[in-house]
C-alpha cells in the first residue's frame, strides 16, 4: 500500500465514498486526509513536502504557480491532475438579522485576502453597488470556520460552499449571490508539486482514476444514502441537509466534474477576476503556461 497525504479544507464525501466502496484498498492507495486552516498554509506544507497532494481551488494554483504577489511571496511550481467540482453550491451570505447595507462598513470575511473565493466575494459584492474599500476584509481561514464567525457576529458577509452553506443557512444566514453570475467556474483541482517524484506521480495517478470513477457513479445515483450518513458525520449536516447536499453534487452546472477535465473557459474567469480585483502583468502567463501545469488529456478549450 501507498500512502498519500492529502490536504483539504472541507472534509472530502468523494474520499470518503471511494474509501467505503474499497477503491483506494483495489487501487493500492492509503489517503491520510489532512485539514488545512488555509490555501497559505496548504500550499506551504505542500512546497515543504508536509502534503504529497491537494484538492484546492485552482485559483490557488494560479497564484502560487504563476504569480509573484501570493500571500507566501514565492513561486510554489503546481501541477493540476484532474478539475474535482464546479464549486459545490459557491455562494455569498449574510449574517442573521444582516441586510446588504450592513456591509458598508462593516467585515467581510475570507480565507486570506489574496485568494479566489476572495475575490469572488470582492465581485459579488461590486455587482451589488459596495466597493472593496466600504468593508473590512478580515482573514477567517478555511471555510467550515467561516460559517461559525458568521453566525458569531465576527463578520457581517462571508463565501460558504461545500455543505458548509447549508450549515450556514440553517442557523438563520441569508444567501445574496453565487459564484454562477460570474462565469464558467471551477471549484476544486487534484493538485501536487510540479515534477513529483515517479512514485508519487504513479499513486496520484491512480488516486484521480479512482475519485474520478467514484465521481461517475455518485452522478448516476450509487449509494446516495451511504454518502448522506458520510456527509451527517463529516460535516456536521442535519438528516435533511445532508441528503440535500448529496443530491447538489449530481448537478452539472456546480457538483462533480466527472470527466476530470480542466476547461480554459474556467481560468480564463479566475483571470479575468484578478485582472479587475488585484492586477498584475504576470496574469498573461496563465493561458500559456496552462498546458505545462495541467496534465496530460485533461485540459481542453
């Protein structure tokens, strides 16, 4: 057996799936799923070699690969195997009792500032009239705490996806907007190093051909109830919420990608979101440089 050590935000119900239907155990794969506080630190210990792999946003990979201005202030060479998800219900949400006034002057809560669900956030907001300087922006860390610093008080708007909206939604907070007004989007990549070491890159290998198998059968319906109870344990979901969230991840438009494949359409929206939001030359490399970092069949126009 191979062990991988994977880094995610929100506990993984793929993962999970394929560890309950024995296709890790056939595919001679171990994941130990580590949670990360934040796209920094995960892409920290990915650069230290503390993670072999990670599922994280691909805006993530675009920033640490491509561009100098990330929040580690180096280059972290990344190497996408397969897009995972289209986002997972990404959405903008008030506070209990908050209105979209409440904004103006008031916190916006984020991963870190510099992330993508940064500045989708940064987005939505302008499309609702509030500018990125009426409201403090405020590093929470990952998105299941995000929820608790909502409900808390300790900002008055956050982005919430995942299962972990329904939480939210669920203890009074108020959805004003989705990542679906923006463009085509990718949610989450199975991501490493770039040039992993042989055996590594064979075990990622066979880890992608098995979440992407297990996708496909979540898709056509295989075990839903199995992956309620998972998603009732893993992240903290009512009964009822968490059959919701596992009949979302069937839809095409934000659920699973089944296929694996990483279309330009979905970066070409990452870039054009750091074009207005954080500027930089650098943002002409990623077309480019897109077909070094994806592998093999898995990019397309």
């Amino acid at each position: 057996m191979v062990t991988l050590r994977l880094g995610t935000f929100t506990r993984s119900l793929l993962l999970a799936a394929a560890r309950r239907n024995g296709r890790l155990g056939e595919a001679d794969l171990v994941v130990d799923e580590i949670s990360v506080t934040s796209s920094k630190a995960q892409f920290d210990d990915l650069d230290r070699g503390v993670l072999d792999a990670v599922i994280t946003g691909p805006d993530n990979v675009l920033a640490y690969h491509f561009l100098s201005d990330n929040p580690l202030a180096r280059p972290v060479p990344s190497r996408i195997w397969c897009a995972v998800d289209r986002g997972l219900d990404l959405s903008l949400w008030l506070a209990p009792g908050a209105s979209l006034e409440a904004v103006r002057g008031g916190r916006l809560g984020v991963d870190v500032a510099g992330s993508g669900f940064a500045f989708i956030a940064y987005d939505l907001l302008a499309r609702r009239g509030i500018r990125a300087d009426q409201y403090e922006i405020v590093g929470l860390g990952s998105t299941p705490g995000r929820v608790g610093a909502l409900v808390e008080g300790r900002c008055e708007v956050t982005i919430l996806n995942a299962g972990n909206e329904l939480r939210a939604e669920a203890l009074g907070a108020t959805r004003v907007g989705s990542v679906g007004e923006i463009g085509p989007y990718l949610g989450t990549v199975l991501a490493t190093r770039a040039n992993p070491p042989a055996p590594l890159a064979l075990a990622v290998g066979r880890l992608r051909d098995v979440l992407l198998t297990t996708a496909r059968e979540i898709v056509a319906g295989v075990g839903l109830d199995d992956l309620a109870s998972d998603a009732e344990a893993l992240l903290g979901l009512a009964p009822d919420l968490a059959r919701q969230h596992v009949q979302s991840l069937a839809i095409s438009s934000t659920g699973f990608v089944t296929d694996g494949v990483v279309d330009r359409g979905s970066f070409e929206t990452l870039v054009a979101l750091r074009a207005e939001h954080r500027p930089t030359p650098e943002l002409a490399l990623v077309g480019p440089g897109l077909g070094e970092v994806v592998d093999g069949d898995y990019l397309a126009d």
